[in-house]
C-alpha cells in the first residue's frame, strides 16, 4: 500500500480532485495518492542538518533545543489514522501517521522546561523550509495533533516532512507543517504568516479556508491548480535527489 500510494511519479488523471466520497469535508474531493504538495512547488525539500534540533522559543522563560531523534520516545508515541485534507479541495483518506502528541509534548516537555507565558494564545510553527504556520494553542492541543516522524508504518520520507512533522487533521495542510525545526510560543495572537490565505482557525469541517474570501469561490480557483501544483512539486523532489 505504502509503493501505491506514495509512488515517485504521478500519473496527471491520479492528480486530479475529482472523486466526491461520502463523508468528505464541504468542498472536498478524493485522491486515490497522497502527493507531495506546496506553495512553491519549484522548491525541493531542504537539505537537513547533520544534527537536527528542535528550538522550542518565544514567550518562555528558558529556550528549549532538543536533538530531534531523541523527541519523540517510545513513553508516548501514538498513531493517528486520518485523513488530509489541502486547501485546495483535495483530500487523501487513511493516513496512519506516528509520533508524539503535541498535547503531551507541551504538558511533559514544553510547560516543565520551557516555562511558557501563562498568557499563550499561540504557536508558530516552522519548518526547515522556512514555511510557518500560526495555530492557536487550543487547536494545537487537540488530541489527534502530533509531531508525527513515521507516515504509513515507514519513517517520514522528505517528500512529506522528515524528519518531523506537525499533523492536525482536523486543519486545512497549510497548518499541517513538515520538516518542522523550531516552534515559538506568542502570548498575543502573531499576523499570519501565509498572509490573508492563512486562516487563524483554517478547520476543515467550517471551511475556513481562507481568512476573507468566500471558500466557495475558492474552491472553483483552487481545484485546477491541483494536478500540475502536484507534478511540478514531484519534479522538484527527483530534481533535488539527483
Ligand atoms: N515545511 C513545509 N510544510 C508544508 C508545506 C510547505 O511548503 N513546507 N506545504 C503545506 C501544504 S499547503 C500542504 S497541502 C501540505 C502537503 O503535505 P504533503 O506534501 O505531505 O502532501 O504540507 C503543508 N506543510
Ligand atoms: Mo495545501
């Protein structure tokens, strides 16, 4: 299932959103795949440090920097199997995804050594990539929210966010940061960081898409951007091996 699914090429026809599953989001449609998908589909993924940290900083009393391999132990690893849904209408279904709830990450890790503001409204998280994400700590705390670094019984791939990602399903992707190396705790809530695309909230079930334009007519915007975003973005990545 993990070679059919995550497959190096795409066919175009598997690229296009066009499946409507029951039980799909307002707006949504199926992808038998889950591609690699970005803003910038020109760009391959980042090249990793030699040894990947994790910055935890902000609105805390100490700054945390963690050796990633060591932050998601086997104490409290959890699957989450789910689906994932893209701003621009695609979803893919059943995503078994491994790592550390950022619930128990904040609670175990963050609020004993870090010491957050107890005002925090707010995390930025970012990736090496540099793409950010603003999500409230209420969003963040959900309990099928992880800092994932397995997808589908293998170790994250960079196609899609070694070598750890946040997950949080109930998000549109752009909350949904991969390669992620630095989370920053904000008392008051930080602009955007997408611009107007980003909405503060961005759940999937409300359709916030988008923080003013009306999601129905991004839907109709969106959708044809899909299968190409989706091959250029594949491109990118067998360009960036080579
Ligand atoms: N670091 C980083 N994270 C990112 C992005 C990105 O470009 N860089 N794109 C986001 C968007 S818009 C989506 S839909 C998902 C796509 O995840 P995938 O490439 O694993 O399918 O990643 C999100 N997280
Ligand atoms: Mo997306």
């Amino acid at each position: 299932m993990t070679e059919s699914r995550h497959p190096d090429r795409h066919r175009l026809r598997d690229l296009v959103p066009w499946r409507r599953g029951a039980g799909l989001p307002p707006g949504q449609r199926e992808l038998g795949v889950f591609p690699r998908f970005s803003d910038d589909p020109l760009k391959p993924p980042p090249r990793l440090p030699a040894e990947p940290e994790l910055v935890v900083t902000g609105a805390v009393e100490r700054e945390l920097r963690l050796p990633l391999p060591g932050v998601v132990g086997p104490a409290r690893r959890a699957d989450v199997v789910a689906d994932f849904h893209c701003v621009t209408t695609w979803t893919t279904r059943g995503l078994r995804w491994s790592g550390l709830p950022f619930c128990a990450f904040w609670h175990h890790v963050v609020e004993p050594a870090c010491g957050p503001s107890p005002d925090t409204s707010c995390v930025v998280v970012e990736g090496l990539d540099g793409a950010r994400a603003v999500l409230l700590l209420e969003d963040a705390l959900a309990p099928d929210v992880l800092l994932a670094d397995r997808l589908d019984g293998e170790p994250l791939t960079p196609a899609h966010g070694a070598p750890l990602r946040l997950v949080s399903p109930r998000q549109y992707g752009y909350k949904n940061v991969k390669h992620v190396h630095r989370i920053e705790v904000h008392a008051a809530v930080p602009p955007s960081t997408y611009g107007p695309k980003e909405h503060l909230r961005a759940r999937v079930d409300l359709e916030e898409r988008h923080s003013t334009t009306d999601p129905r007519l991004l839907r109709a915007v969106y959708r044809p951007l899909v299968p190409l975003t989706a091959a250029v973005s594949a491109w990118s990545l067998r360009r960036g091996r080579r």
